[in-house]
C-alpha cells in the first residue's frame, strides 16, 4: 500500500497507529460536516433586523420613536384588539407564527416569564402578532397560547389580513417584515398608554431582556 509521504518518515510499527487515528478524525469530521449540512437544510431562513427609527425625543429618561397608527385585528377570543383598546396599557409586542421552528418558541418563553414577572400589574399587557395569517386562525393561536399558560385577559394573540398586517410591520412598528413567515424580526417592542413606541429589545439577548423589564416598570411608575 502507498502511504503518504509524511508517515513515510514514521518507524514501522507505530504507522498502523496512525494510519488508524487517521481514519478515525476523517470519520469524525464527516459526521460533523453532514451534521451540519442537515441543520442547515433545516433552518429556517434567517430572521431579519432592518434599521431602527431614530428618537424624536425623550420622557421619562426613555426614547421617544414614533407613535403607532391606528389598527384593529382579530384576537384568538373573537374579540377586536385596537391601538385604542390598548390605550392606557404599558404593552409589549412580538411577531411569532405557530408553525415557527426557529425563535418563536423563545421569544414565546419570555413572554410567559414577562407574563409572571408583572403578573400584579393590571395596567400591563403583551401582545403577540401572528406573521402568518392565512394558518394562524383564532382556534390555532388559542391552542398555541394554551401551550404557554396564557392569561387570556393579559396575553393577547392577534392575527389579520396580510395586507394591513404588513404594512402595520413596517410603518407602525417600524420593523422589517417579509414574504414568507420565516422572515420576521425578533425585537420585542415597548409601548407607551399613549400608543407610543419607547424602545427595542434583543428577545435572544439576556441583557436586553433586563433591560426591557427595567423599562417597563419605569413606565408602570409613571
């Protein structure tokens, strides 16, 4: 058999050593190298982040980043859920869909420890905005929402028609949103009782999640 010329240089009897350790270490970095091939057919196209607003302003030692439009969609209950139902409320908003396999099972996850976290606070709300509608029907986002212990009366889910959710994405929210589901920020957003927009938070950072609490009970307290 021809050996590299490398082994060339070894005694005789320790060259099946490594010829073996050789085998073994291409064997592992092929495993690795389909491993990897596989999770990567399987992610989800990445999400997508976009330029945040700048601040017009400050109150209350926080930013002041534009005010949403008015809105009305449709909530898992039936019921109607504006940004004039939600005036008077310190909310927090995310983008999820429930087919997500990507971040929406975390950015869920921290919205049910927010949900714990203020769970004295009746002024308090969290709303979740489906990014795929025309699968996210109100029975659909009730069983999701069950599967995180929800507070019906605290916890919205809220779904609409594409073509006002979009729009409501990009210029109220001031956030990216795309074509596909998969395509959508991971920010969780803090707003106002007057329907302003106060700051923007990292759902996959620990800090930015502290920080967000902070934020919000600073705004509670106003």
């Amino acid at each position: 058999m021809n050996l590299p010329a490398f082994l060339e240089t070894f005694p005789l009897a320790k060259r099946p050593y490594l010829v073996a350790t050789a085998t073994v270490v291409s064997v592992f970095l092929g495993i690795l190298i389909i491993g990897r091939n596989y999770l990567t057919s399987r992610t989800p196209s990445p999400v997508i982040w976009g330029t945040l607003p700048t601040s017009t302003g400050t109150q209350g030692g926080l930013p002041l980043l534009g005010t949403l439009p008015d809105f009305s969609l449709l909530e898992r209950s039936g019921d109607s859920i504006s940004r004039e139902s939600l005036i008077g409320k310190i909310w927090i908003a995310n983008f999820i869909f429930t087919r997500c396999p990507g971040p929406c099972p975390n950015m869920s996850q921290q919205f049910a420890r927010l949900q714990r976290f203020f769970r004295n606070n009746t002024d308090f709300a969290l709303v979740s905005m489906s990014v795929d509608p025309d699968y996210d029907t109100p029975d659909v986002l009730n069983t999701y929402a069950a599967s995180y212990q929800s507070d019906p009366e605290r916890w919205f889910f809220v779904t609409g028609e594409k073509d006002l959710l979009s729009p409501l994405i990009k210029e109220g929210f001031k956030l990216p949103a795309g074509e596909s589901p998969n395509l959508h920020s991971t920010r969780f957003v803090l707003i106002d009782r007057l329907g302003r927009i106060r700051g923007y938070y990292d759902s996959n950072l620990a800090g930015s999640i502290s920080r967000l609490r902070r934020d919000t009970q600073r705004l509670l307290r106003e």
